[in-house]
C-alpha cells in the first residue's frame, strides 16, 4: 500500500532507477545530505513539505544504508512531534546495528553532535520548538508544520 517511496539519495546514486520498485509507488527523488547539511541544503524543506501532503501516505523513505540522510530526517520529524532528546539519540545509536557499523553520538566521526549543537541553537525551549523554529527558517510552513504533526499523530490536516 505504499504510495510514495521517497528516495533521499541523489539520482546520480541510484543507478539510473526512474521507477519506484515498490508496486503502485511513485518514486520521488529529493537528493539530500546527513546531519549539518540539513542547514544548508534546500532540498530539506521540499522534503518535510512533501511530507506534510497527506495525499502522498503512507510513505517509504530511504537513502543508501537508512542511517545519515533517513536518519536525519527521521530524526527531524521526530524532534518535532516532541520526541524527548534521550530517545532520539538512542534511536540514533541503535543504526550501530547497520551495516555501517558502531556509530556513536559523541565521536567525531560522524557530524551528528555537530548537527545537534547547531540545532540546539534555534529558538525555543524544548528540542520539539527549536526544530518547529529550524523548518520556519528553511521555508516549511505553518500549515506544513502542522500537517506533518497531525500525520504523525493522525489527526486531521488542515
């Protein structure tokens, strides 16, 4: 049943896939980075506005290996929805078990810490308000704000 298979990675790395392999699904292509390029790279905001579309669900999202780039966003979306700080980063540890090996959120290896010192400096009080102020500041919406919540929670969208 899945509508939308939303491919993270770029079209140069999907080695010329222009269908989505899942029956039915639509592929989308949204060519996005790990980590700190969630504050530099646009194609960001046209993932959570597409992800605040309700038409296109369920959805599946993927990247190479579901750890950086689906982890980011994942990570993202679940910041948002209020999804306490400790959570998230266990969350973001088990990828460990992937097939990229032990990730840690305070080596250097990977820019994770990075990406959350520098989300932590958005407004707000909590990680879920400063990740509401970081989407406003890359152009998603209110309404898109809102929907992706409502999504997430099942709730009507506006």
């Amino acid at each position: 049943g899945i509508k939308t298979d939303f491919d993270l990675r770029s079209q140069a790395e999907n080695l010329g896939l222009t269908e989505s392999p899942i029956p039915e699904a639509t592929l989308e292509y949204y060519g996005v980075g790990g980590y700190t390029d969630a504050f530099t790279n646009a194609n960001f905001a046209k993932v959570f506005t597409a992800l605040a579309d309700e038409s296109r669900y369920p959805v599946y999202m993927h990247c190479t290996g579901g750890a950086d780039r689906t982890g980011t966003v994942s990570f993202l979306i679940n910041a948002l929805c209020g999804v306490d700080e400790a959570t998230l980063i266990k969350d973001y540890e088990i990828t460990s078990f992937s097939v990229y090996g032990e990730r840690n959120s305070k080596t250097t290896e990977y820019d994770f810490a990075k990406f959350l010192a520098q989300l932590k400096t958005y407004a707000g009080n909590t990680l879920s308000e400063k990740t509401e102020s970081y989407m406003k500041a890359i152009g998603v919406t209110d309404t898109e704000i809102y929907n992706i919540r409502a999504i997430m929670f099942g709730k009507a969208v506006k």
